[in-house]
C-alpha cells in the first residue's frame, strides 16, 4: 500500500490550486455613448460614438422605429475591434413619441468592402443595441 492517498498526493493538490479567471471579451461588443439621445419637439441632433468593444470586426445597421420624424448617419458600417465611428441622428419637428433606434451587429470578414451587401448576406448571428430616442414638449410663452 502507498504511504500517499489520492487527497494528499503533490500532484492532486497542484490540480486544486485555483488558477485566476481571465476576463475575455466577446467576439461581438458595442458600447454607446451617450447612451440615450434627447431633442425637444422643434427638432434637432444628437451625436453618439459607437465603439467596437468585441474582439473581431463588425458589421452594423441602424433601424428607427419612426423614419418620418429622424435621420440616421451611417445606418450601414464597419467596425474594427477598437474603432470607433460618429452616429449623427436628426430629428426634425413632429409630435413626441416613444421612439428609439435598434443597431444590428453581426461578424464580418476583414476582406469586406461593402456594408450594406455584408449585413444583409451574413449569416452570423445578428446581436441587438438600443439607443432610446427621447423627446421632450417646449411649450412656447
């Protein structure tokens, strides 16, 4: 019989030794900033900086719920992992309402020259953002 039982063996307890956890990053990631955008009735703009947080490069397009009342400038681009891009969005005036944008990100290839034909061929996973568009009444004295 062996003088070391399975629970006191060196090799065991090197195996037990709890190695730090490496936080990683995901594959497809966007921050926004500011994370909400805010007009008054009359109309206006609002920038964003939309920044590839994720680890490969991405395609994105920018959908609005009310495409009477807002503009969107880009609604398809790259994103490299770390780049960053201007979002402008326009409103112009109309009545208040619940709206927002929704940004759609999927994968895309470093070869790719074409936003609008890379998101819409991909078949990668389509990840969702939203940007809530808000809208405040100023009544005039």
């Amino acid at each position: 019989m062996s003088n070391y039982s399975s629970s006191t063996s060196p090799f065991r307890q090197a195996c037990l030794i709890p190695t730090p956890s490496v936080p990683t990053r995901p594959s497809v990631s966007l921050k926004i900033f500011p994370p909400f955008a805010e007009f008054i009735d009359f109309g206006g703009a609002s920038r964003h900086i939309l920044t590839n947080d994720g680890t490969c490069r991405v395609v994105f397009k920018v959908k609005c719920s009310n495409n009477e009342v807002f503009k969107v400038s880009p609604v398809y681009a790259f994103l490299d992992p770390g780049g960053t891009t201007e979002l402008q969005v326009l409103r112009r005036e109309g009545p208040p309402k619940q709206d927002k944008l929704i940004i759609l990100l999927k994968e895309a290839k470093k070869g790719d020259k074409d936003a609008r034909v890379t998101f819409t061929d991909s078949t990668h996973t389509v990840h969702k953002y939203m940007l809530p568009l808000l809208t405040r009444i100023v009544e005039e004295q």
